[in-house]
C-alpha cells in the first residue's frame, strides 16, 4: 500500500463508501504478509516510497511465485532481480502481463502507475561487457518511475566518445557510472559534472582486477569530489538510489 493508496481508503470511510470494518479488512495486513516462505514487507512503500524487491537467487521457482501472489494481491508493483529466463516463463503462466527483461535478468510486472519526474538519470558504461549490470540500474529506475538516458561503451581507451556525449550526461540530475577494468570512468566523469554520480564496479576484467574488486577500490579511492559507490554489479542498488536523488523535492 502507498500513500495514494491510503488515502483513497481513508477518503471512502470519510465518505461512507465502505465501513469502518471493511477499511480494517483493508488495513489489517498493512504491516505485512506472511506466505510462509517470506513475510512480504507491504508497509515498506508507504513507508520509504518504495515496495520491496524480489532477490531471486537463492529461492525456488514455487517461492517466488508465491511471493509475487502475495504482492499482486496487494496491489504492489513487482521487480524481481537476477531472474533466470526459465523462472518468468514460470511466473509468466500466472501473470501474462509480467516483462522480463532478458539483459539485466529482471521481471517487473506494473499494476499501478508511477508519476515521473521531469529529470532524468543518465545510466552510463564504461565497455559492452558492464551492459548487464548497466541494464539492471536502468531498469530499476524506470520501474521506479524515472525517465533513464542509456549511455553505451563510453570508456577511457576512448575517451573521445564519452566528450561526444557530455551534453546527454550532464543535462541528468544524477548519473550512474558503470565500470570494470581498473574502473576510472567515475572519476573522469566526476571530475567534468556538477551532478551527484553513482559508481557501479562490475566483476569485468582479467586476473588482476579480483572480480570487480580492483575497480570497486579505484573508485573509493576517487580523488573527485560527487562520486559515491555502491557492491560490486550492484546495478540494482544504483537504479534505487538514483531515483531517490531524482525524486527529491
């Protein structure tokens, strides 16, 4: 349930539309629900402004499923993260209108709409190879109701294209800045915008980079000013904490 959601309750019992004892039936879950194999957090949007989010490794196909029930039935919106293609045509049986979103692994499916903001986020890689976790934050903004500019292979070996798109990059309210190798695209890109910019360090690279750990290390290690970090191909954590910042009044 979000804000919008409880006032329309409260307005109808005002109103004498429905009973006292129908708005209890309404409200009694408000807190959460408990399917057995998770305790669905449907207090959580009007709470922080955002539902909670499925984490789908780690759960069976009949887990997710029955949390994604729990959710509709309640009218949340639904992400779903680090979702296998064989688990949507799973949750795809129950719910014909659930998306999956094949490159950053992500099933939404959207009862309800969410206003957007007149800005935007920039969602920027550094290679190709950082798309996946690019597309995630992407993908999670605009399920939070973000208009999202996708800025592709923009990477220091050549940093002539990333001055091509400097007019796109800075005209967004917040930039998400996606890279492996030695990850140094946050910092050059901080060093040029008066925006706040999210480092995103993905697990791209040879030996020496450890999985991601050598560019999560660059970029706390940033010497400009605006940069923050999150986990490494936490591209979901980037698209949430972007579309905070652009929906700050």
């Amino acid at each position: 349930m979000n804000a919008d959601t409880l006032k329309t309750l409260l307005e109808s019992i005002r109103d004498g539309k429905i009973s006292i004892e129908e708005g209890i039936t309404h409200l009694k879950d408000l807190s959460y629900v408990d399917v057995g194999c998770a305790k669905i957090d449907t207090h959580r949007e009007l709470r922080v402004g955002y539902p909670e989010v499925i984490y789908c490794p780690g759960k069976t196909p009949e887990q997710v499923k029955r949390i994604i029930q729990g959710m509709i039935e309640k009218e949340v919106n639904v992400l779903a993260t680090r979702a296998g293609e064989e688990l949507f045509l799973e949750v795809n049986k129950l719910y014909p209108d659930a998306v999956y979103h094949p490159l950053a692994r992500a099933i939404t499916i959207k009862k309800i709409e969410t206003a957007m903001p007149d800005s935007y986020i920039a969602v920027v890689t550094a290679g190709t190879s950082d798309l996946p976790v690019a597309e995630e934050a992407s993908v999670t903004a605009e399920f939070f109701g973000n208009p999202v500019e996708r800025i592709v292979d923009v990477g220091v070996a050549g940093v002539h294209r990333l001055f091509d798109k400097m007019d796109a990059i800075r005209g967004a309210r917040v930039i998400v800045v996606v890279a492996g190798m030695e990850g140094a695209l946050p910092s050059l890109i901080g060093g040029l915008v008066d925006k706040p910019v999210i480092a995103v360090p993905t697990s791209v690279g040879y030996g020496a980079s450890f999985q991601g750990l050598s560019a999560l290390l660059s970029m706390l290690n940033s010497c400009a000013g605006g940069v923050c970090v999150v986990n490494i191909d936490n591209g979901f954590g980037a698209g949430y904490m972007a579309s905070m910042i652009n929906k700050l009044r």
